[in-house]
C-alpha cells in the first residue's frame, strides 16, 4: 500500500535510538533476535532492527547468521530447513523459538518502528525480498527494509517503491566479502549504486564515518543512520555524523 508523506519524511526512523537486533541481553537469557528481545525494545520504546532469513520453503524468518551453529542447538544453514523445522529448534539460551516475518509483525503491531534487513548470499535469489514484501502487504506500523545487497535493495524499488528503503554499508573489508570480486566491493564501498539503488536511507558502520558518499547523501537532505554503537560515549560521536543510532549492550 502507499506509504503516507508523513512515515516517508522518515523522522520516525530516528526519533528514537534503534536496538540491535532487540535489545538482547544474553547474560539474562534473551538472545538477539528473538520475541523477547523485541518485547524489551518495545517496553523500552526503542526502534527495532532485525534480520531476515529465507528458510527452504521461501519463508521469511528473523535470523542474522547464515548457519544455526553459533545460537541454536543444531547445525547447519538456515536456507536448508523449512520454516516448521526451524521452529522446533532450541536457542542454546532462553526458551525463545525462531520467528516468522509474519509473528514478528503480530507481535509488534506498529508499537514501535521496525528497520528489517534482509540478508543476502549474493547470488541474486529474490525468493526472501518477495516473501518479505508480500508479508508486509497488509501490515500499517512504520517499517523499512535495507540490505547490504544492492540487488535486493533495486528489487524492492522495483516490487514496491512505496516501501521504504535502505542500503547497509562499511568500508567492505571483511572476509565474508572475499566472495565478492574487488572490483565489486570498491564498488559497494564507494556507494556506487546509489543511482540505482536510489535508497530513502543509509545505514553505515559508524567508526568509518565521516565518509564522503554519506557526507554528500546527508547533506542532501537525507537519513543517515549507524551501527553499532556499544557504549554511551561512542553514542555521542557517531551522532555528530549521523542521523540516528543502532547500538547494542547498554541503554542509549
């Protein structure tokens, strides 16, 4: 549905801080990405940022890694397990299951913004951007997708301009991104595709700022926000050069 002028001016997105991934706390049994996470961002009024993964049946679950192994108590990528399979898997702390898309959206209803990244394997699959736009058809709480992947971020201009939009970005160096060919990621770090990727909003790696690319969208009137911030006085700097922040581990 169109998005109305008031959520697209986005100064719902950083009117608040942003609580990575919920606001988890481990050491007390609420992992990252999960329902009670997202219950304490809430109670909290923070905005939420989470992660999307697709499941073998297309289904869109909240999920950051690619694998199970580092949170769950099983193994193996998340992209090989249907969606009920995955729901009968354990957290290797708290009594949290892995959640739908569709649970995460009836369980926030529009208390609080949601900024959704969908996660990539860089191979052009539109399989989680579909699943992820069709869940949200009917949903009225102010929401966003971003990704890392320009790709992603152009299909969902393409499905849905109405929806709002971000791209994720950092100076590109880490190993997970040896996939990738070099001229590729100078491509990314640069923010080279922004004249297709025309996003709303970039979210960027806070200690890499300021960056000219971002420097230059900011000034032209748009969102900037950063991640992740993991201390009050980091707060403080990075909001010096950006909009809004993303920040785990204490209470912004």
């Amino acid at each position: 549905m169109p998005m109305p002028p008031a959520l697209r001016q986005l100064d719902w997105l950083t009117a608040r801080p942003i609580a990575h991934r919920g606001l988890h706390d481990v050491q007390n049994g609420v992992v990252e990405n999960t329902q009670s996470a997202f219950a304490r961002a809430i109670a909290h009024n923070y905005a939420i940022e989470c992660d999307l993964q697709v499941t073998a049946d297309g289904e869109a679950v909240v999920f950051h890694d690619e694998t199970l192994d580092r949170l769950i108590e099983a193994k193996g990528r998340v992209a090989d397990h249907s969606a009920a399979a995955l729901r009968a898997l354990t957290f290797r702390s708290g009594a949290d299951r892995i959640q739908t898309l569709s649970e995460l959206l009836d369980q926030v209803r529009g208390q609080v913004p949601l900024v959704i990244e969908l996660k990539s394997h860089w191979n052009g699959d539109e399989t989680l951007t579909r699943r992820a736009v069709a869940t949200v058809a009917s949903y009225d709480g102010p929401f966003c997708f971003m990704s890392f992947d320009p790709g992603i971020v152009t299909t969902l201009r393409r499905l849905n301009p109405d929806i709002i939009r971000g791209i994720v970005a950092d100076s590109f160096t880490h190993e997970e991104y040896n996939v990738l060919p070099e001229v590729e990621r100078a491509r990314l770090r640069e923010l080279a595709h922004l004249g297709q990727t025309h996003p709303d909003f970039i979210s960027y790696y806070w200690r890499d700022l300021p960056f000219p690319p971002v420097t230059r969208f900011r000034e032209a009137g748009h969102k900037v926000i950063c991640w992740t911030i993991r201390s009050a006085t980091d707060g403080v700097a990075a909001l010096r050069v950006s909009d809004q922040i993303t920040f785990e581990g204490f209470q912004a």
